[in-house]
C-alpha cells in the first residue's frame, strides 16, 4: 500500500469519528477491529425523497444537514436511526438540497441556510422551510424528507444495499465495488462486477449517481 492509499483509506475508514487527532497504528487496528464488523452489520441507508416514491437523492459523506455539517459529521454507525450532529444541536440529520452552488431558497425568498435548527426564517416571520423548487421527481422539493434504512428494511424493499464496505458515513452510495483498493483488501472476495469508476477525491459527486 503507498501512502496516498492508506492516507485516504484511513480517512474513509475513520471519518470523523475520533475528531481531528490521529490514531497510532495500533489504536487504527484496534478501531477497524471493534469498530467495522458493527458498522458493516449496522450501516444505515440514507436517501431522500417523497414517501413512497423513488430514491431522488442518495446521500453520502459530504451531503449537507439543515445544521450546515455533513453527514460524515453526523452519529452514522447505530441500528437506532440516530444520526445526531457531533458539532451542534442538531438532532438528526436532515438533507437540505442545492440549487447548483447556492443554498435552495424557501418560499419566503430567503435562503435555507437563513433558516435557524427549528426552520424559524433568522431574516422575517417564516416559521417553516418550504423549498420550492420542482425535483426531477415531479415534486416540490418541501415534499421530500430524509429516510434511513436500515440494511433489512432495504432489502424486504427490493432496494440494492450493495456490498457491506467498511467506511464510515456511507449513507445511502451502493455502487462502491470497484473504487478503492482499500475495499478489495478489507474483502479479497470482491465482486469485480458492476464496477463504476471513481477517484477519492470524487466521492462527494458520487451522491448524485444511481448505481
Ligand atoms: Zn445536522
Ligand atoms: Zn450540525
Ligand atoms: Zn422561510
Ligand atoms: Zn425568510
Ligand atoms: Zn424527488
């Protein structure tokens, strides 16, 4: 492994969860060893959309929360569905969508990101975010929420889960077969299959993908 390879698999692995410091070696092996069998078992899927309909978004690493954190930043690994911010007060996560670069803007005119944790507009009197823009989907963008699944719940849907990967914050992206050689060493089984590919660095796009 070079040491481009194992920085980025470190940091995959890892993600946010020990904060800025570096594990020694020996805490790393300790974390992939108590840490990654339960995420694998416990990874939670998370996509947004309507109720019912199609995944319209799937979220990864880098998706931004109403809290302005990334999902990376959020609680990921649980079977409990708590995805609490590690930076703030926000209680769970919750996708707030972009109109290309900039922040959506809600129906008060005012943008997203002017809008405090309870929705509560910090510029006039709105008091609920309603993003208006129309998603591919058919629906106002207002209309679709956050929804974590956990692998079960996928499955008896008839929704791809993809293979079980040992990074952290994945969220809802399945279509990682092929993209590290990090992941074929956690699993020499690797199916080389579908394979789709992707640079580390361009993980963060990914989330607009279906695989
Ligand atoms: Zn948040
Ligand atoms: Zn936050
Ligand atoms: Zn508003
Ligand atoms: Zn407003
Ligand atoms: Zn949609």
């Amino acid at each position: 492994m070079n040491h481009v390879d194992a920085y980025w698999e470190y940091h995959k692995v890892v993600g946010d969860e020990v904060g800025d410091k570096l594990l020694t070696p020996q805490q790393y092996e300790e974390y992939k060893q108590k840490v990654v069998p339960e995420r694998m078992k416990n990874r939670l899927y998370v996509s947004w959309r309507v109720e019912g309909g199609i995944d319209c978004e799937l979220i990864g690493p880098e998706s931004m929360c109403h809290c302005q954190h990334r999902y990376r930043q959020h609680h990921t690994d649980n079977p409990d569905k708590n995805t609490k911010c590690k930076h703030c007060r926000c209680k769970k996560f919750e996708y707030v969508p972009k109109m290309g670069s900039q922040p959506a803007r809600c129906k008060c005119k005012h943008y997203s990101t002017d809008h405090d944790l309870k929705k509560t507009c910090t510029k006039c009197a709105c008091t609920s975010m309603h993003i208006t823009f129309t998603c591919p989907c058919g629906n106002a963008a207002y209309l679709h929420s956050t929804c974590l699944e956990t692998k079960d719940e996928r499955l008896a849907a008839g929704k791809p889960v993809g293979k079980d990967v040992p990074y952290a914050a994945m969220g809802g992206l399945t279509g990682f077969s092929s993209l590290a050689p990090g992941y074929m060493r956690f699993d020499p089984s690797g199916a080389r299959g579908d394979t789709v590919d992707l640079e580390p660095h361009s993980v963060a796009q990914s989330s607009r993908q279906r695989f």
